[in-house]
C-alpha cells in the first residue's frame, strides 16, 4: 500500500498534536486536508503545519481528498455521524476520546466499523506512552506475579488550559456530556484497568461523584462534578480509581499488585519502579528499601536522560506510537492496537459510573433522573 492519505476534522487544541504526529509517519502517511465548521480554524491549523487542503465542509472534503483514514478530533456528540460519514466515504477511523456520550452510540459505531469492515481506534495514547510499554513488558515476563489489585489515579487542573476553557464557558461541550467533566477524562483511568479484566465482561462497579468547589456562577458549572472514586470487582482482580481536581500535586498514576511484586508507573514523571521487598532482618530491613527506591528512580531519571538526548522524550510520544500502530494495522491488515473488546467494555464502565453518580445526585437534591439506555 501507497502512503496513506489522513483527513483530520476537528481544528481544536488536540489537532496540532495529531497533525504533528502523523507527519513525523511521513514514509507510512501524510495529512492531506483538515475540516472544521468555522473555516477560519481549519485554515490557521492547515497554515501552521503546511497541510495541502482546508474546508468547513466535511462532506466534501471526503468527496475531494477521498482519504484513507479520518482522525475524528471534534466534540464526542459529533462522532457517531462523522464515523458512518467517513465510513461510508471509504475510510478508516481514529476517534478521540470519549468516543461517543452513551455506550450505545459506541456500540453503535463499533458496529458500522464492524460491518464496513474498516479500522477503528480510540484515542487512549497513554496506553502507549513509553512507561506503559515497560511495564507491560515487567509484567508478561513475570516480575510481578499474577494482577491481583490496579489503582489508576488522574489528577485535572481546572485553572491550566483546558480547564480554564471549560470554567469560562458554560456552553462548553463538556458540559453537554451526561457526566460531564469526569466523563471526558475518566477514560484516563478506565483504559489503564480493561487489560486486566479480560474474561470480567460484568464485573461490579462502584462509583462516587462530588463537587468540591464553591458555587458562583448559577449555570452548568456550579453543578460540574469535579471528583470521582470508583472500585471494579471482577472474577480474579480489583481496581480502584481517583479522578481528582482538587489534590495536589497532580497524580497520574498507575499501580499494578502482584502475588510478587507490585510496579508504578508515573507517567508525570515518566518513570517505572518496583517495590523493594526486605530481605535483611530488623531493623536493616527497613533501612535498604528508601536506598533502593532511590536507585531506581535515579536509573529512571538518567533513562529520561537519554531519551531526551535522543529528541524521544515528547508529550506526545503515546500519541505517536498509538497512530504508527493504527496505521500499520491497516497497511498489513492486522489487529488495530486497541480491541472493539476493549472499547465496548470501557464505554459500559463508564456507563455504569455515570448512571450511578446520576442516580445518587438525583436521589439528594429528589429530582428523578432520566434513564439513559447503556
């Protein structure tokens, strides 16, 4: 196969980072349009990164630039149709996330992707943040045992760029999600569990929402949820999660508890370690442990280094292996990264955390709530 052709429709924030990426793919792909509805965007994106093509027309981009793949980086109400457009113009689709606001309409595009058969991809790139591919690697070689608990933590700024946009606009389309701000990151925590739920397709889920913040604006935002625990309690393995705005310093971590060993992945700080057992008596049992801690974050930190030195230690690094896989998927007709599997137990989680963080607000202020299909 020829160089892929990639349309991107969506010229938000987000976009820059995906055009970025796929032209670093330059021998497996190349961006040949963008798509916006408020074509001033789409032409200041295509500007910024030499893209060929701008339209605020995504009907006749498709029929024009007939690309291979669209990247579907607009608000997720938007998703559903733009996948059947795009779907039926031919081309594979990358989603971002959340990639629709039910578990219905993701089951909905899985399905049309499913019968197109074309690939589909979501955009969960921490998964394929370079501390993550270690750890699975740590894992699969046996270093902790068998997963018996995962905690994901994801700490959200709401005074840093995106949160200051969602603040200063109660129109924003997170608001419009039915569990708004946590439902548009929440996938951060869910995606890090799913790999160790494999043969858990129901497993009980237990969820928390509040807001911690005084209310001043009398609109949307005052009733944003802006904290949120959950635990997941499948056949063999648990996990817990914490969507927090308020804690600090902002965590974003990942911890996996083996019948061995437990590992931690710190993708702020993009390092891997694994706890150190004692094996002395006593008191000098207690002493080795900090020191080995320490040496391990210090060969983290000089790996860091390294890949620095290398020009690979980007924000973006997750974003870029995600896509180079997705487009590989399709050129050899593989496996795309991430597993219809794996989307459809994520959304009917998040699913099942937004009905009862729904429910139980509904429940203290007595207002009924409206049941959403999963």
């Amino acid at each position: 196969m020829s160089e892929l052709k990639v349309a991107i429709v969506g010229c938000g924030k987000i976009a820059d980072g995906h055009v970025e990426q796929v032209q670093k793919l330059s021998s497996l792909a190349r961006v040949v349009a963008v798509c916006d509805l408020e074509v001033l965007m789409a032409e200041q994106l295509a500007r910024r990164y030499d893209v060929p093509a701008h339209y605020d027309d995504f009907a006749r981009l498709l029929e024009r630039e007939n690309p291979d793949v669209v990247h579907i980086t607009t608000p997720p109400s938007s998703h559903l149709a733009l996948t059947r457009m795009s779907l039926d113009a031919g081309a594979h689709v990358y989603a971002e996330k959340p990639i629709t606001p039910t578990s219905a309409d993701t089951e909905a595009l899985v399905q049309l992707c499913e019968d197109a058969k074309k690939k589909l991809t979501v955009g969960w790139t921490y998964l394929f943040d370079p501390p993550a591919l270690v750890m699975r690697d740590l894992i699969a070689r046996g270093e902790i045992g068998d997963p018996v608990h995962v905690e994901s933590n994801y700490g959200y700024n709401l005074a840093g760029p995106y949160g200051s946009a969602i603040m200063g606009d109660a129109n924003n389309w997170v608001h419009r999600l039915p569990g708004g701000l946590y439902q548009n990151n929440v996938d951060h925590l869910l995606n890090k569990l799913v790999e160790f739920f494999p043969h858990d397709e129901d497993p009980r889920v237990i969820a928390f929402g509040a807001r911690q913040r005084p209310q001043r604006f009398g609109d949307a935002r005052d009733d944003m949820v802006d904290e949120l625990r959950l635990m997941i309690a499948g056949e063999r393995v648990t996990a817990s999660g914490v969507f927090s705005s308020h804690a600090r310093p902002m965590a974003h971590l990942c911890r996996v508890h083996g019948t061995k060993n437990t590992v931690t992945v710190d993708y702020n700080s993009r390092a891997v370690t694994l706890e150190a057992t004692a094996e002395l008596p006593s008191a000098l049992g207690r002493l080795v442990p900090a020191f080995d801690r320490a040496a391990q974050f210090a060969r983290e930190g000089l790996r860091n280094v390294e890949r620095f030195a290398k020009s690979d230690f980007h924000f973006f690094a997750g974003l870029y292996n995600l896509i180079e896989r997705f487009y590989l998927s399709i050129r050899d007709d593989g496996p795309p990264p991430i597993s219809h599997r794996d989307i459809r137990w994520v959304t009917r989680r998040l699913q099942d955390i937004i009905d009862q963080v729904e429910r139980d607000r509904a429940a203290a202020t007595g207002v009924i709530p409206v049941e959403v299909t999963p």
